[in-house]
C-alpha cells in the first residue's frame, strides 16, 4: 500500500514530457509528449477550400519535427517536391520523410479554415474565435498537477 502511494505521488509531481500547445502564456491543451509520439495539424486551405495536412513526430530530445503533408492541389508557393518521396495517393499529394525540426511551432488558427489537431485518433479543434489565436506547439517538462487543466480540456467542454 505504502509502494503504492509513493509511486501516485511520484506520478502527480515528478516531471514529465508534454506536448503543450499554448496561447500566450495560457496552457490549451497538454498531452503526453514522450519521443516518437505523432500528432497531425488540419486545416481547410483558404483558396482552394480542400483539407490540407501536416504530420509531426516529437524526437528523442524534445525537439517537434515535421515528417510529412499532404494536399490536394498546388498552387503558388507549394514546392513540387519535398522530403525523400512524392506520390499521388487517392487523390492527395502526399510528400514524405520531410524530417525537419519545427521547434516551438506556431500556427495562426483562423476559424474560416477550420484547424483541427488529430492526436490518438482524436480530433481536437483548435480554432476559437476572431482575431484567430496564435498557438504555439512545443514539448515542456512539467508535473501531472501543473497540467491537469490543459490535460483535461479536450474531453471536459467545461473547462474550453
């Protein structure tokens, strides 16, 4: 019993890796960090109306980095390459093994393009409201009891 306690105590105030996204100094969301924990960033492009997407894996020092993406159309600006493969998949565009270190990552979330977090098969939405936030996405050590709130509020909609 006394194991038990200690390792419940250790658990809430020992520092551990969280993917923090944040909003200003506001903690929004919080969600386990550890190395190669993947998350993926959504969101309606604004011209071409088509869901665009990047997929990211946290490194084994902490580091966030952008592994691949995928679209449906290019248009100015996009590169007709990048990372180690392009192909056509079902009609998106899909460019893989990009690899490059995004650390803190920031995204502007504006509710006409609909941002969306996918983690662990869950989507979480990201944007609010006008002006859109600026979020950004970096891996943070901190005890169980300093995020709870963050942790909490994608599956509590009392505490958005």
């Amino acid at each position: 019993m006394t194991v038990a306690i200690l390792l419940g105590i250790a658990t809430v105030v020992y520092p551990l890796p969280w993917l923090a996204v944040k909003q200003g100094a506001e903690w929004r969301l919080a969600l386990p960090g550890w190395a190669g924990t993947t998350f993926k960033i959504r969101w309606m492009h604004s011209v071409e109306k088509e869901d665009w997407e990047e997929w990211y894996r946290i490194t084994a020092d902490g580091a966030i980095e952008i592994t691949g993406t995928r679209f449906k159309t290019f248009g100015a600006g996009v590169p007709a390459h990048a990372g180690k493969e392009t192909h056509l998949d079902n009609g998106w565009v899909v460019m893989t093994g990009i690899d490059r270190v995004v650390d803190p990552l920031a995204i502007q979330a504006a509710v006409e393009e609909h941002y969306r977090m996918i983690f662990a098969g869950h989507v979480i939405p990201l944007s609010r409201h006008d002006p859109p936030p600026i979020l950004t996405f970096s891996v943070i050590k901190a005890p169980l009891w300093q995020v709870l709130p963050a942790l909490l509020r994608p599956w509590v909609p009392w505490l958005n």
